[in-house]
C-alpha cells in the first residue's frame, strides 16, 4: 500500500511539473546521484533474486529513462571530485556495479558501451580466483529451481528433518541450516563447493552445468583484464566480501583486494564500496589509513558537498523499483518521500 501510495504521489509530482522544476534546479546540480546494480541475468536469475539480479531488457530501460532525463553519467572519481570542487554539471550520475558477476561481462557491460557510459565495477576477488560458483548464490538458487521437491537434511547437514521447499520461508530454513553447518565445520571454499555439489545431487540438479554456465559465477581473470584494457574502471570490494570488525583483518581485505586488482588489470584502485552496504564508524579511520578516497554505502540518496566522502549514499536500483520511482530518483524528488529504513544487507561468501 505504501508503494502505491508512493508511486500516486510521483504521477502527480510529474504531471505538476515538480520533476522538471527539480531537474533544472541548482539543489540537483549540486548533487550526485550514484547508481549501484549488482547482476543483469543471463537465464532466469532475476526470476530467483530480483533484488540481487535484473532483467536484460529492465536494465536498458534505466539508461533508455538516463538519456531521456538527459543525465550527466561521469566516470566516478571525476564524479566525485567534481562533487567537492562544486562544479557538477547538471543531472550527474555515476553508474557502479557491485560484486563482479561473470553477468557484467556478459549481459551488461555490452548494453552499457552501447550507450557509451563510463562505469565502475567494485570487484571482489577471491571468487574470481577461484572460479567456482558463488556459495551462497549457488545454493539459494539450487533450492530455488528445486523448489517442487522435498530435501532430506539428515543426509547433508545432520538435522533430522524434511522439508517441503515450495515455501520460501522454508527454503530460507534450509539456507540457514546449511550456513550453521558450514561455520561449525570451518569449512573452506573447496569444502564448500564440494557441499553445494551434494546439496544438488541431493535434489537430481546439475550442479557442474550450472558451474559451466556460469550463472553464479564472477569474473575470471583473463575477463577482467579484457575490460581493463577497454577502460572500465575496477575499484576495490574486499577481497571475500567480508567488512571484518578486526582493524588488522579489515585492512588486510582491502590490501588483498587491492593486490589482486593491480596484478590482474594493472589498475590502481583508491575508491571502496562496503560489501552489503555494512559498515562500521570505525572504519572511516581505517579507510582513511589507507588513503582510500571515497566510500560508497547502500544507503539511498544524493550526495552533496556535505556528505562525508567515506559514507557516500548511492541508490541500488532493484527489479521492484517501478519507472515512475526512477524518474523520481534522477530528478532528485524522490529523496524527499518518505521511506522505510534502509536495511540493505547483501552477502556472499
């Protein structure tokens, strides 16, 4: 209901001339909106996570709507320099991608040089090392595609329990019950991806095809040197996707991130986004050791000239973000509406 009752008000916003007062106003140019998406599908991944993955042609009808809005799209950090010199032109918008799915390469990185956007990837690279199926991913999406059946969790995790998976609560259930395993047997990745082939073998799913797909997948090495060398600009995510509480542990995800991404694409990362969008007042100090230039949280907004610069707002455009509140969001209106708390929480591991 409150949606709705969102997407009324910025109709009318919109037929009243409000969206076009806002986009033409100094407020807006004084400010930068930073879009943030994580996967465009190559199957039926938005089908399985529509917060984490989005639909080829949904995601062209975003930067059909940036060019209709005629949006500055900047690459990031001249976005970001530009936010603190005052000197943003008008409509700025940076576009970021979070993670590394093998889907950037694949799906969405070829619609974005059709629209000739600069663009960020934040690339987290433990599993672009080891190029196997992202864990959780991969087995929140088994049970997803397996959701007809009933999965004994005797036989995988011990607890003597059957459970009908056509419920998503239940498969949430399961998922949790198998983190509890993986975390009490100290799993490695190895072991886990060894667990995530039983898990499906369990339910007669091909888990090796969906390994040669690559839908659970990041970037592999030689596929991030590809777009380094056509100018994508890779900026640091940690290394397992992880934002320890641990100063040293901390900094050792970002150094080992950023290791990694100067040995893979010879690029020199400054700019940091918190995974899942968590992040602790203690890092600002930590980040700043590390003469790390900006932070990008999950938390929805445009940024200005105040906005701290390792706590920048940025909107995560999902599947269930209608036209309508898009619009709102590019002309800055939007950010005037109420709106529930942020709890944006994505994990991988």
């Amino acid at each position: 209901m409150l949606k709705r009752i969102k997407q009324i008000t910025l109709n009318v916003l919109k037929n009243g001339g409000i969206f076009q007062l806002a986009l033409n106003s100094q407020w807006r140019q004084d400010r930068l909106l930073i879009l943030a998406y994580h996967g465009i599908s190559i199957e039926d991944e938005h089908e399985y996570d529509s917060d984490l993955f989005m639909s080829p042609d949904l995601f062209r009808s975003r930067l059909d709507l940036l060019k209709a809005y005629n949006c500055n799209v900047l690459p990031l950090n001249e976005a970001i320099t530009r936010l603190y010199k005052g000197d943003l032109p008008h409509n700025s918008v940076a576009l970021t991608f979070d993670d590394g799915y093998y889907n950037f390469y694949k799906q969405a990185y070829p619609i974005i040089k059709e629209y000739g956007f600069p663009t960020t990837l934040y690339l987290t690279t433990f599993y672009s090392i080891y190029n196997r199926p992202v864990f959780d991913c991969a087995c929140q999406y088994i049970l997803w595609k397996s959701r007809e059946q009933t999965l004994d969790l005797s036989g995988l995790t011990g607890t003597k329990l059957k459970i009908d998976l056509i419920q998503a609560a239940s498969r949430s259930f399961v998922f949790r019950n198998i983190k509890d395993f993986c975390s009490r047997e100290n799993l490695n990745a190895v072991e886990m991806d060894k667990f995530a082939a039983h898990l499906a073998a369990q339910l007669d799913f091909d888990y090796e095809d969906l390994a040669s797909r690559r839908l659970m997948n990041y970037l592999n090495p030689d596929e991030i040197r590809v777009l380094a060398s056509d100018n994508l600009d890779i900026q640091i995510h940690t290394h397992r996707h992880q934002s320890p509480l641990d100063q040293h542990q901390f900094k050792n995800e970002i150094l080992e991130n950023v290791i990694h991404i100067q040995d893979i694409s010879s690029i020199q990362p400054t700019h940091f986004c918190y995974p899942g969008g968590i992040y602790d007042m203690a890092f600002l100090d930590w980040l700043a050791d590390l003469d790390i230039v900006s932070a990008t949280t999950c938390e929805p907004g445009l940024a200005s000239r105040n906005s701290k610069r390792l706590l920048l707002p940025r909107l995560v455009d999902v599947t269930a973000l209608a036209p309508i509140e898009f619009e709102g969001w590019l002309t800055g209106v939007s950010s005037a509406i109420p709106r529930r708390k942020f709890t944006y929480n994505r994990g991988v591991n």
